[in-house]
C-alpha cells in the first residue's frame, strides 16, 4: 500500500512569492493534517481536513491555508512568502473510522526555502 | 491550552545500553490522546504508538516500553538494548479527542535527538 506523497520534496522561493504544496494520502484515508517544522518552533499543527472540510487550524496568518479535493488530496498554499516561512512542511493522514485502529501516517514532507 | 515537554533535547548513549526519554505533558482535557514518533534523518514521522487516557498499562513492544503514569502526567519512551539503527530524533505528541483516534491536531513536544555509539 501506497504511504503519504508530498510533492515536491525541494523548494526554493522568493520572497514575497507564493507556494502550492500537494500531499497525497494513503488510499482510503479521509483526514489530512498539515504541520511545519522548524528548527526555532519545533513542530507547529497548521490545519485538518475531512471530506473537504476544515476542522481545525492551528495559529498560523492568513496567509497559509489549505484545501481538500473530493478524492482526499490536500493542497497547501502560503502567500506572500517571508524568510521565516522556511521549513519542513509534513503532511499526516488517517483513517478516521470507528472501530478501526489507526494512526496518523506522515509523508516526507516538502522542505521550502525562501530566499 | 495544551503543551508537552521533553526537557531532554540531546541524548548519547553506547550501544546495547538502555536509555529513557522523557515526556511530561499538560491539558485540560480528561480525554485526551499521548503518542511517540521517530523522525530518522530522511525526515518522516515514524508512529511509534498511541495512549488513550484511559489506558494505564504500561506497554512493551521488543525492545520499546511505555510508562504513563497520569498522577506525575508523564509518558517515558523506554529503549532497551539500544542499537545504531535507534539513532533519530524522538517526538512526544498529545492530541485532544476529536475523534476516536485523536491523530487530527497533534501538540508536539520539541523532541529528543537521541544517539547511539557503537
């Protein structure tokens, strides 16, 4: 079975630009949940999506926000792009069903760098 | 507001001997959900396990253990025998019940780097 893809691996940007993330979930997994990880805050939850609905958000500006496609994709966008937006960005899936046992799956994420 | 704290930051030890990493965390929750990843360089969170707070028992799994203890709101990662390939950098999460299963928003500790000498 196919684990999380995050795509692209690598980016660099400029400042002031803007970025689109792709994560893929495992087939059949309906939650995707956005995190970035930096060196300085550690691992930061940004947002959660199920069936293409926003449930949760971490406190992040305006400026990141995301979406979720009807056969569970998910993109992340951040606008306006700061020095400080660099980072690993995870993506994280899971199943979401009662009376499975699962857990969260992570991709390997996307490292962004802004120049 | 939820918080997790691994005061350890970086941890050598040589190999085969047993190491614990440290996990205390805080919530307001009576509900609430404890879990333990390896990030090994390549940069995925590796699930390790997951603790409902309802589920005291300590667990083992190999060479892994696992003490929650509610009354000091600890959860220490417990690697027997340790070997190179334990070498990562080691995350305790809690996450609110959203669902069942909690994997949704995760509060992450700052992680330990834990290396082992061969």
């Amino acid at each position: 079975k196919a684990g999380v893809t995050q795509t692209p691996r690598y980016l660099i940007k400029t400042r002031g630009q803007q970025v689109t993330l792709s994560c893929s979930p495992i087939s059949g997994h309906r939650s995707v949940s956005w995190y970035q990880q930096t060196p300085g805050q550690g691992l930061q939850f940004l947002f959660e999506y199920f069936s293409e609905t926003q449930r949760n958000k971490g406190n992040f500006p305006g400026r990141f926000s995301g979406r979720q496609f009807s056969n569970s994709r998910s993109e992340m966008n951040v606008s306006t792009l700061e020095l400080g937006d660099s980072a690993l960005y995870l993506c994280a899936s899971s199943l979401i069903n009662t009376g499975q046992n699962t857990e969260a799956f992570f991709g390997q994420g996307t490292r962004l760098t802004v120049v | 507001a939820q918080k997790v704290t691994q005061a350890q930051t970086e941890i050598s030890v040589v190999e085969k001997e047993d190491v614990t990493l440290d996990c205390v965390y805080e919530t307001r929750d009576t509900t609430y959900y404890l879990f333990w990843y390896k990030q090994p360089p390549s940069g995925e969170l590796v699930f390790l396990i997951r603790r409902n707070s309802f589920d005291e028992q300590n667990e083992i799994s190999g060479r892994y253990s696992w003490n929650f203890q509610k009354s000091t709101s600890s959860f220490n990662f417990t690697i027997t025998a340790s070997q190179v390939v334990d070498s990562a950098v080691y995350f305790c999460a809690l996450s609110e019940a959203i669902s069942n299963f909690g994997n949704e928003k995760l509060t992450f500790g700052t992680g330990t780097r834990l290396t082992i000498i061969p």
